[in-house]
C-alpha cells in the first residue's frame, strides 16, 4: 500500500521550451474552430500552458504500437459515449495558475467530459475532473526516478486506476485507488478494470486485452483484415442472394412456359371438339 503523497504545490517539473505560435492568423482561427479551448500563445496568454514539450510519444516501434493499440480500441469502446475523452500524450494540468505542475500520460481517459478536440486538459476547465484512468507504457529511456514522480502526480491529483507496462519483462503493474490513495493491486493472472470494463490477461505471451463484450483488442492491421473479411463474407451472401434470385427467376419463366404450352394444347383440343377439362 501506497499511502497518499502531498506533493507541495511549489514542486514544479522541468520547465518546457514553448512552440512557436502558429504561422498565420488565419490558420489560428480556422484551429480554434475545431478546438474546445484556444490554442496556447507565448506572447499574449496571461498564463502560458504549453501544449508540447519537444518530446516523441514514443521512443520505439514496440512501445508506440501499444499505445496506439490501447488508445484506438478506447476510442472504439466509448465511440457512442459522446462524454468519455480518450487522449494520448495530452498535457494535464491539474492547477490553475501553474503551467510547471503537469504530465502527459501515454494515454488518459477522462468519463464525463465530451470528446472536444484540446491543445491540453486543464483540469479546472474540466468541471475540475481529474483523468479516472491513465495508462504509462515504459521504454527503456524511462527511468526509476521519473516513473516515482509520475506515480507521486497521478496519487496526488486524483487518477482512480494506473497502469504501467513493461514491454520488456511482459509486467503489468495495477495501481486502483483506495482510502489512502493509490495501492498496487497484486492480481493472479487476469484483472477487469472496474471504470471501464476491460480485461487485462497476463497468461498471453503478449500484452491481451478485451472488451467487455470479450472481444479482443485488435490492431489497426488487424481491424482491416476483419473488415475485409467481413465484406468479403458479405459479398459471398450477397452473390448467394442473387443466384437464388435468379434461379427463381429461372423457375417462374420455366412454369410460365409450361402454361403456355398448356393453354395451346387445350386451345388445339378445343378445335377439334374436344373439352380438355374433361379428358
């Protein structure tokens, strides 16, 4: 167990090297219409809270797929949900006033704030909503000491369940939230998030998750072979569909002749007398 940590509002994170402002007046405007929150500006915000610090997501192959697999199977999870924001590498600052007291978790998901586009969370913009769950996937550049100040940050304002993966060692280490903050949960094999439902299990070789459904989390390579498999499972039922049709049609056609010949063979029989109906 992880008792709480009061971290002084006075320690303060490396500062960052702000982005230049964008090119144009124009090109801010148009960004601004798509954005819930104005985009940051050095030279004319009161307090400047920087959307970028130079940084890559991610520093290999390995550890980006995972975030972009996590990330983009979040998003197909709550795509109905218009309040649920799923983010990645989004600046949070959880104190108004101070923009050297943020993270950016590899991926956050804020239940109850709606999907809008930002350049940052700023919590108490935010219905002061912290982010519920926050997902760190580790590369070898990440080192002890900052994975304990990341910890000390999500323990100190809020986070409900953390999550760290190792890619390396295939670890995955649960932090929920209990009276005394974050503890780290020791689970057998298999764990069920309780915000969000998914399954985490650990018996895999590699990282396995699933939806609620049981579904599971699929790649973007993998998603579009499903899809083609679909279509192509849906062009087969179609093709299906219109040789039945056309052996019913067939089949109308075949009957429509043997009225005919029907109607001319009564027709002869009539000519000579005959009432076909009684024969």
């Amino acid at each position: 167990m992880v008792p709480q940590v009061q971290v002084p509002a006075t320690e303060a994170i490396a500062p960052i090297v702000p982005p230049n402002p964008m090119e144009t007046e124009a090109a801010t405007e148009a960004t601004i219409e798509t954005f819930a929150d104005p985009a940051p500006n050095p030279e004319t915000d009161e307090v400047f809270y920087p959307d970028c610090d130079g940084q890559p997501l991610a520093n290999n192959t390995e550890q980006f797929e995972i975030i972009m697999n996590i990330k983009g199977n979040l998003d197909l999870l709550f795509a109905q949900d218009p309040n649920v924001l799923v983010a990645g590498d989004l600046f949070w600052y959880p104190i108004e006033g101070n923009p050297t007291i943020k993270y950016a978790p590899d991926i956050l998901v804020a239940l109850g704030r709606p999907k809008a586009r930002r350049y940052s969370y700023k919590q108490w913009t935010e219905n002061n909503q912290p982010p519920q769950v926050v997902f760190e996937i580790l590369s070898p550049g990440n080192s002890r000491k900052e994975m304990d100040r990341k910890l000390l940050f999500y323990d100190r304002y809020g986070v409900e369940e953390y999550y760290i993966y190792n890619p390396a060692n295939h670890k995955l280490s649960v932090w929920l939230r209990g009276d005394y903050g974050l503890d780290l949960v020791s689970f057998p094999g298999e764990w069920v998030s309780p915000r969000l439902g998914i399954r985490f299990d650990m018996a895999q070789p590699e990282l396995a998750i699933f939806h609620p459904d049981g579904q599971p989390f699929l790649s973007f390579m993998e998603l579009c072979h499903q899809t083609d498999e679909i279509q192509k499972q849906l062009e087969e039922e179609q093709h299906r569909a219109e040789l039945a049709q056309q052996q019913l049609e067939e089949e109308r056609h075949r009957a429509e002749l043997v009225q005919q010949r029907a109607e001319r063979l009564a027709e002869q029989l009539r000519s000579l007398g005959l009432d076909p109906d009684a024969l």
